[in-house]
C-alpha cells in the first residue's frame, strides 16, 4: 500500500486557525485513537460469520489507522470550520468527522456495513471513557453525595466540550431536580457535520454509524459516572433521540435511577 501523509499542510477553502486547530486535534488524538484500537481490534475477526478471513493482526489495525487519518483530513475539508462557534463545538466535529472516516476506513476493506458499525462503536467507547476520566476523578474528589457529584460532571461537560450556543453548534434546555439532571437537546453540532455530508454525498450509513456509537453511549457514560456496580443499571434515560428523526434528545440522568421525564 503506497503510504500516505498523515495530515495535510492546509485544508481548501479554511482560515488559517480552524486550520491550525484541525491538526492540532489530529495530533493529539492520534494516540489516543491508537490505543483504542490496537486495544479494541487486534484479534477480533475480520467477518464473524467467516472465520477463514482472519482476523486483525498488529499491522492490520497499523494499516486501518494511517488510512482513518488520510480519511480526516479529506473529509475536515467539507466542512465550513469558520461558521462552527467555540472550541468544544469545533472539538465534537472534528470527532464527527473522525467517526466518518473510521467507519469508511473499515466499509472499503470489505467489513460488513453493520459489523463495522459495531467495531468503530467499540474503539469509539474506549475513547470516550478516556475523555470522561478528567471530570469524573475532580468530581469524585470535591464531591461524595452521588447525584451532586454526576450533576458536576455534567455541568463540566455543558462548558466543554457540549457548550450550546444555538445552531450549527449545539443548542439545549438543561435544569437539575433533586434526583436527577435533565438535558433536552435541540441541535447537535456533530451530527449537523454527519448529516450534511451524508445528504452531499449520499448516505452509505454514516448517520447511522453516528447513532450506533455516539447516541448509545448515554447509558454505559450515566452508569460509569454514577459508580454502578454489576447489576445496578438504568441511570440514563431518553426516550427520543434526534439522529432517529425526532425533534429532541430528552435526556434524564440520575445516579438513584429515578428519572422521570418531564
């Protein structure tokens, strides 16, 4: 396979700090996606229906990451960086666009559509728990009650990276009540960049790669920040989600598993 640079010096048609920012990221989540996958996909088969095709070896997932990263950078271009407000939303793009260029990366080696799916999703929570590993640990230690100490979580989270100041970033009604911490969600700055390049390009999936990895990991995210133990689920709710076509992601977190939607 002929190599390929990992980033390129400019992005068409951007101004020069998105562009700068772009790479940034690329840099700095190269390791980190590195581990994730190496972690996630060595010695899982190829196809789980044929076991003749193998299985990832070291130099596969090697292989499968150099090709994500030349995907980043191509698919960073379609986006209008400049219109995009504040770091953290500009932050969960750039994870967008990562998630497009994962799950193509996987579809044109010939994995099945929906074990790719479910492969990218797997990579993708072991980098999100990384992510949620700061706020948790400075919760913990400032915090014990454990709905007080999940709404600080969150809270952190709605100042970086999920700030919400409208459309095309992220925009959201949240509030606390006594046992648990409501997020209705109106617009999703990550899955506006998923939809607009599915609709230019044709969808082959790419929104509902988006749901089976970002949109589920609520539920496991609630649990871990709630310091649930085996058998002890159920602190998440939402019973409407928007990249299955409804108009609200109506969250309730709740670390005594009491939601209560309102």
């Amino acid at each position: 396979m002929q190599s390929r640079a990992r980033h390129p010096n400019t992005i068409r048609g951007q101004k020069a700090a998105p562009v700068l920012l772009v790479q940034v990221l690329i840099r700095v989540y190269q390791p980190v996606v590195r581990r994730a996958a190496r972690a996630t996909l060595e010695g899982r088969r190829w196809d789980p229906k044929r076991p003749q095709a193998g299985r990832f070896l070291r130099d596969d997932v090697d292989d499968f990451l150099e090709e994500v990263w030349h995907r980043v950078a191509l698919v960073a271009q379609e986006e209008n960086w400049g219109q995009i407000p504040t770091l953290g939303n500009r932050h969960n793009v750039f994870l967008g666009v990562l998630t497009i260029a994962a799950f193509h990366a996987l579809i044109e080696r010939g994995v099945q559509k929906d074990y790719a799916v479910q492969l990218f999703a797997d990579v993708g929570w072991k980098v999100y728990e990384r992510l949620l590993r700061v706020p948790l640990s400075l919760a913990r230690l400032l915090e014990r009650d454990p709905q007080k100490r999940m709404n600080l979580v969150l809270e952190a989270l709605m100042r970086f990276p999920f700030s919400a100041p409208g459309a095309p970033g992220y925009e959201v009604r949240a509030w606390r009540e006594s046992d648990s911490y409501h997020t209705h969600w109106s617009y999703c700055a990550p899955l506006g960049f998923v939809k607009r390049y599915a609709e230019a390009h044709g969808d082959r999936g790419e929104v509902e790669a988006f749901f089976q990895s970002w949109c589920q990991y609520d539920w496991p995210a609630a649990d871990l920040i709630a310091g649930a133990k085996l058998g002890e689920r159920g602190h998440y709710q939402r019973p409407h989600t928007l990249s299955q076509g409804d108009s609200v992601c109506d969250m309730c977190w709740s670390a005594s598993r009491s939601c209560k939607q309102r």
